[in-house]
C-alpha cells in the first residue's frame, strides 16, 4: 500500500469540494488573505523576528507564515499546541498559513509559543486587535465568536 503525501500534489493539496459552498472558516481566511496589510504587519514584526533571514544556524519558518499562525491562533482563541494541530487537521488553516502539515515539518508549538513571546511587545493587546482596525478602516467589522467562527460583515454606511 503506498502512503499518500501532501508532496508533489497527492491527497492534501487536491482536496476540493466541487458541488458545495466552501466552509465559513475557508471563506474568512481567504477574505483576511486579501484583505490584510500583511506587509504593514510584516514591517512591525521585523526587528522581533529575524530567524528566517539570519545567515548562519537553522533556517527559521517564514514571518509570514508565523504571523498567520498567530493570527489563526489568536481569532480562533487556541493554545500553541492547539494552532499546530488545527493547521495539521484543516485544510482551509493550511492553505491560510501557507504550510503543508505533511512536507515539509510545520512549524512546532515551542516554536509558535517562542514567535508569539517574541512579538508580544509589538501588538500590545493582540494581533487581532491590528487586524481589527485594519478592517475598520477598510469598512469592515470583525466579530469575535466564541462558541461559532470568527466572520466579518460589511459596516453599514453612516
């Protein structure tokens, strides 16, 4: 029996549902892909996060791809380990952060924990809060939900 592999195309990354909506949690995060000054963000974060351009060591994962995870981490009100695990079992958090849970390794939730300790002085009381405003100034209300899916709506004019 041959093990299917998010690498090269396989089971993973062909996953698509043809004749349904897509989920409400794939909806957000694409609008949130689209609608977020992530190099706004990416700028903020720098002077906190220099693992993925140092010179020597490890190679560290992607700022980018870190800042989702907080994002994803903190909208959705997860632990670390629970951030790693909802990218590993959804789809649409995946595709969001930019990994594949399969190929190669995401990140770890010491390595989360360690991003998040790291750029904690930077967003005050949360990324979400940056994220929030963002929206607001694009004309976008974020509601938080607890026991449904964060979701935004269009403010009404006035």
């Amino acid at each position: 029996m041959n093990a299917l592999s998010a690498h090269g195309g396989t089971l993973f990354t062909s996953n698509r549902w043809k004749r349904s909506n897509p989920p409400a949690r794939a909806e957000l995060l694409q609008f949130l892909h689209e609608s977020v000054n992530w190099a706004g963000l990416e700028a903020a974060a720098r002077p906190y996060y220099q693992s993925d351009i140092q010179s020597t060591g490890r190679k560290g994962f992607s700022l980018g791809m870190m800042l989702r995870y907080l994002l994803v981490q903190e909208l959705w009100g997860l632990s670390d380990q629970g951030v790693v695990d909802m990218a590993k079992d959804s789809y649409s958090v995946a595709k969001f952060i930019g990994t594949d849970p399969d190929y190669p390794r995401p990140p770890s939730a010491a390595a989360v924990r360690k991003f998040r300790q790291a750029t904690a002085a930077c967003w005050g009381e949360g990324i979400k809060w940056v994220v929030y405003w963002d929206l607001q100034g694009k004309g976008y209300e974020l509601r938080m939900g607890s026991l449904a899916e964060p979701m935004t709506r269009r403010k009404p004019k006035g």
